[in-house]
C-alpha cells in the first residue's frame, strides 16, 4: 500500500463521474437474496472490502454464488431455511453492513458462529442490537468486552414474546439488522424503536428493499409489525444503485470548482436517503439540477457559499463531505445531530476535528455537533485517514484551497470506492505548472518571468530560494557542508517575494543574492538533500491558480513531476559565457569569458553529477535551445505549446 498520496492544488472541476454501486444496497440485497427463494440475479455490485467480505461470509455459510460479469453476480436463495454451514468461524472486517445483519440473522438460525472484525471494529459497539436480539431467544456471548464484537452465537431459545424493543439513537443499522432477519421467526412480532431514529433515511432504504423481496412491514408511530406470514422471494432480478454518499464528493467538487460536475447512478427516484445532500448544497447557495438517475452541481452564481447550520441526522455519511466544504463558506458553519459519527469506522467527530485544525480551521467539537471556522487562507497538510474511507475522500476537496494536500495511506477507498483516486483526476483539474529547466544561464529566469507575466501567471525563480539559503549561511559564517543546519535554515527563512524585489527577513536582497559568491555557494548547497527536501515545500506553495510557471534544475523531475508542460531551456556553452560576459560588464564588474566558460562547464558538471535531483532532461520535455534566438522568440515558442495543450 502507498504511504501517502499528494493532490495538488485543484484549479476546476468539471464532467462527469459514473458512481460505483452503493456499499448499504450491495451487502443488503446479497443478505436478502441469500434468504429468499429462487435465484437472484444481481448488476451492478458494488466491488469493495466490505462487499467482499460479506460475499466470503456467505460462501463460508454454504451460499451459492457465482459472479457472471464484472459486476454482475446470481445468488441461489435457500429459501429461509437456515444456512447449509452450521457452524463457522466469520472474519468480516470493518464491514458494518455485514457484521450488524450477519449478527441478526445467524442468532435465529440454529448454528453455532464465531464472527470477528478487525481492532476497529471490536470497538464499535454492538449492545443494543445483542440486547434486541436476546429479547427474541438469542444466545450471544460476547468473547472480549462487554457490549462489543467479537461475538459466539448459540442456537436460539425458544420464546413467545409479542414486542421487541431497541434503542434507535446510536445506530440504524441496529434496527436495519433486526428488521431483515424478521421472517426467519415465522410468526407475527412488532419492533418498537426506543427513543429517537437517527439515520432515518437508512432504514426507509432497508423497508424498501426488503418489500422487492416480497417482505412488507407495517410501520406506525415508531413501531415496526411483521405479519408473520410473508417470506423472501427473489424478485428474479436487482440492480444496484451507484452510491449516494460517494456522489457527495463530486457534486461538492462541482460546487468548489466551478462546475458542472455530474454523478451518474442516482437522481430523484434513488431509494437512497443520502441523495438529500443536493438540497444541503442548494441551503449552500450552489446550483442543483437532477433527473432520474443523475444530479449535477455547480459553483453559486456569485461565486460565494453560504454559511450553515443545519441538522444532518438524516445524511450521517455525506455530511462528512460538508465539513470540509466549511472551509470555503463565508464564516461558522454548524453541523448538527451527527452522533452517529463516533461509532463509525473511527470517532469521525473527533478525527474530523483533528485534521481540519491541520488545515488552519478553528472547530469547536461537541458530543454531536461540530462548529467549523474557516480561516483566511488553508495551511498544507499531512490528513490522517485513520482506516476511514470517508476521511481520505472527503479531505481530497482541501485542494481547491490553493494547497497541496497529502492524503496518508489512500488505499483506504477500497472500502467503498476503489477506484476514487482516478474518478477524481478524471473529473478535478490541477492548478496548471510550466516546468522550465535548465544549466546555468541558459535564459531560464528571464524566459520564465516574461512567459508568467504574459500568461497572468505566478512565477517561481527557484534557484533565488536556494540564493537565500546561501547568502543567510554566508552571513552566518556556517560551513556549505553543514547539511544539518542549512536544512534547518532553509526551513526557518524568513523570505518574502514582493513583486519583483526578494526580501530577506524585512531587506531587501534583490541584487546581493545575484553575486558570483552567493551562486558559487548555492550550486554547492543544493547538492544537499535535506536542503532540497527543506524547500520543496516552500517550492510547491507557489502553486496556485490560475497557474505557475516554475525555473530551476530540477522542476520538471521533482518539484512539479505532473507539470503539465515541461521545457529544457539549453544554449552551448560559449554563448551563455558571453550572456554572463555581458550582464558582468552591465553591473560594471570585470570578467574574463574564458574563466566565465570554465566555470559554467564546471558548474554544468557538478549539476549533472549531483546525487540528488542531478540536472537532466525529463524524458517527457520538450527541449528549446536558444543559442540562436531572442528571449521573445523563446516566449513565443513556449507560449504556444501552452496554449495547444489548452493549459491558457
């Protein structure tokens, strides 16, 4: 698995992305089709980690299955009767929707089961479904801490109770699970929630799936009546929504970027509960348009987003994606009845919290709200994901703040949505690079300023940064060998472009880091790693919309490797003597074109046999030598390679 995923800053959104099936329809038709009658032939599922470990469940339990297409599978159905494996050993992740339903199930068939997850989800509790199911005759032992998986599941006892109750305010899949695993009891029984229905949404969606398999429950006032007489049929043929809570990221990114952006898989008729995210973009101030199996979404027509306070009980998984969109309304915004989000794949209230601070936001954090202040301009950071899928994608929309934005250990989304990553890059567009590399006065400085003022770009005269380093060292009397304390400079400068003057804690050093000492020491500092690894950082913040046009040695192959236009900028050797031969005799200082030219070939030299970031064409350059042409002839060629890729 990578380590870490760095998204730079994103310039627009706009097209279109076709939505993976959704996570709660996949495991809960599988269980449903499972249980019922006849063959079910299901399209359009989702593949993920948790879908995966809900088909494994089902095959250790001795569930026929066969997958036909690349997401098309048949269930053959064992018509309510318990499973054909009576005793098993279940390892199901962190795979809520598979663990809570599986518990429900496996208590009224008559077997013995051992279900286990990973840490996490030993630490999601599962009481209140275990208390529910024990009112029924359930035998669950618990194999750790009270109230929480794993679990050891005894045959059942027999009981007569009328009325089961259960608590609605930590988890809706608690009464999901029980509801689904209703006809196995073969008599009439009422489920009474206790206290209020969080995720309400969620529940509508487990009633109306169930009602395809032929199973249709009363509800009235906060009770649930199962007739006793309905049993799972197949309905001979599902197909499987694209995912609600994952276009939430999208249309957000339409929001963000510019748009439009449209999802694909879910409109109006979604039986999905996280479709209402679209009238939360709207509260927003954003542009909404939808039909009967999309949504699309752009920015407001002012360009500004509104802030929020709005109760989010009924969108617990895609309100995540409006918390980081917080950080780009006008003020506080306010997310409330999100309680839910503790006993999730990780405290999402709390990690939440956590890595918007990283970001520069002020967050107040309450038992289930958050209070999200954004601040003047977003920091880059380093996001922890926490094994959460929804962190890593929601936290992917920081990059339209004009950061880069490092998502730790992105493979998380194969819980979900595996292929994110590219949907992403598919649809938001990064802030666009001209990477200009090159040797020693080869006409990359005055090109690249002349290119970025051209184009309304920002401009980075990288070799100036590592000028700055040189000149602060030589004024402190520190050694050019020293890789410890110029890293350690290089990370505390004090440095301030202003327009074209660089300023070096508060003075202005323009012209003294232009001396052949101050060069002289730079090209050997920069052979240092920790140095350049000190001021990539610094390097990188430059980007910013509407583009950059970036110079140095080492741009196109290691600052700005994605630049989407890369150009080695070359001229021989003679004729950048006599360029510095010429700007020496300007300033009114003596020079000698021979020493000039063998100092370059020794500079060229030590730049190409440098073991970090040695000077070199990237395979994927286009080169531009300039020994006979003008600055205006090399900005014009330039230009016009900008403009065919459609980067201007």
């Amino acid at each position: 698995m990578s380590a870490f995923l760095d998204l730079p800053p994103a310039r627009c959104a706009q097209g279109s992305a076709r939505l993976p099936g959704s996570k709660s329809i996949s495991n809960r038709v599988l269980l449903l089709a499972a249980l019922a009658e006849g063959d079910t032939h299901i399209h359009d599922l989702l593949h993920s980690d948790d879908v995966a470990r809900m088909l494994e469940a089902l095959e250790a339990l001795g569930v026929r299955w066969e997958r036909t297409g690349a997401h098309d599978y048949v269930v053959h159905g064992t018509a309510g009767a318990p499973f054909p494996v009576r005793e098993a050993e279940l390892f199901l992740g962190n795979a809520g929707t598979a663990f809570r339903p599986l518990t429900a199930v496996l208590a009224l068939m008559d077997g013995e089961y051992r279900l286990r997850g990973v840490p996490r989800m030993h630490e999601r509790p599962i009481g209140d479904l275990v208390e529910a199911l024990r009112q029924l005759g359930a035998r669950i032992d618990y194999l750790e801490n009270e109230g929480y998986p794993p679990l050891a599941i005894h045959p059942p006892a027999p009981v007569s109770v009328e009325t089961v109750r259960i608590r609605g305010d930590v988890s809706s899949q608690f009464l999901s699970a029980l509801l689904m695993a209703l006809p196995l009891l073969g008599r009439p029984i009422t489920v009474e929630v206790v206290g209020e229905l969080i995720s309400r949404p969620y529940v509508a969606l487990t009633l109306a799936l169930m009602a395809r398999f032929g199973v249709e429950l009363v509800e009235r006032d906060g009770r649930f009546h199962y007739d006793g007489q309905a049993r799972y049929r197949s309905p001979g043929e599902v197909y499987v929504e694209g995912d609600a809570s994952s276009a939430s990221y999208f249309l957000a990114a339409g929001v963000l970027g510019g748009g439009p952006v449209r999802v694909e898989g879910v409109g109006r008729t979604s039986l999905q509960g996280d479709v209402r995210f679209a009238e939360a973009l709207e509260a927003l101030g954003a542009r909404v348009a939808m039909g009967e199996n999309w949504i699309e979404a752009s920015a407001p027509e002012n360009g500004r987003l509104r802030a929020f306070d709005l109760d989010l009980n009924h969108i617990p998984d895609a309100a995540m994606t409006l918390a980081v969109v917080a950080l780009f309304c006008e003020g506080p915004s306010r997310l409330r009845h999100i309680g839910s989000w503790r006993v999730k794949e990780t405290d999402r209230i709390a990690a939440m919290a956590t890595e918007l601070r990283k970001l520069g936001a002020t967050v107040e954090e309450g038992p289930d709200f958050l209070v999200i202040t954004p601040p003047e301009r977003l920091q880059p950071a380093a996001i922890a994901t926490y094994d959460d899928h929804r962190m890593a994608m929601c936290f992917s929309l920081a990059a339209f703040g004009d950061i880069y934005v490092r998502i730790l250990e992105p493979e998380c989304v194969n819980k979900t949505f595996p292929e994110y990553w590219q949907v992403y890059r598919s649809v938001v567009r990064p802030v666009p690079v001209v990477a200009i590399d090159g040797p020693t006065a080869s006409g990359k400085g005055t090109v690249a300023a002349r290119l970025a003022e051209r184009l309304g770009w920002h401009y980075l005269d990288s070799g100036a940064l590592y000028r700055l380093v040189a000149l602060a060292a030589l004024r402190r009397g520190l050694a050019t060998e020293d890789a410890a304390m110029l890293a350690r400079l290089a990370r505390d400068l004090d440095v301030r472009f202003s327009g074209d003057r660089i300023l070096l804690a508060g003075e202005d050093v323009t012209e003294a880091i232009r001396t052949e000492e101050v060069s002289a020491a730079a090209s050997r500092i920069a052979v240092h790693g920790t140095v350049r690894e000190a001021l990539l950082a610094r390097q990188r913040a430059f980007r910013r919309r509407p583009g950059l046009v970036a110079e140095g040695r080492d741009m196109g192959s290691v600052v700005f490797p994605d630049a989407e236009l890369k150009v080695f900028l070359t001229a021989s050797v003679e004729v950048r003597a006599e360029r510095r031969f010429k700007q020496l005799i300007d300033k009114g200082m003596s020079a000698s074109i021979e020493r000039l030219r063998e100092e370059l070939e020794a500079r060229d030299r030590r730049d190409r046999e440098r073991a970090i970031a040695p000077l070199q064409q990237c395979p994927d350059a286009l080169r531009l030598d300039t020994s006979h042409i003008g600055v205006e002839e090399a900005v014009e060629a330039i230009f016009d390679w900008v403009r065919t890729r459609g980067l201007a």
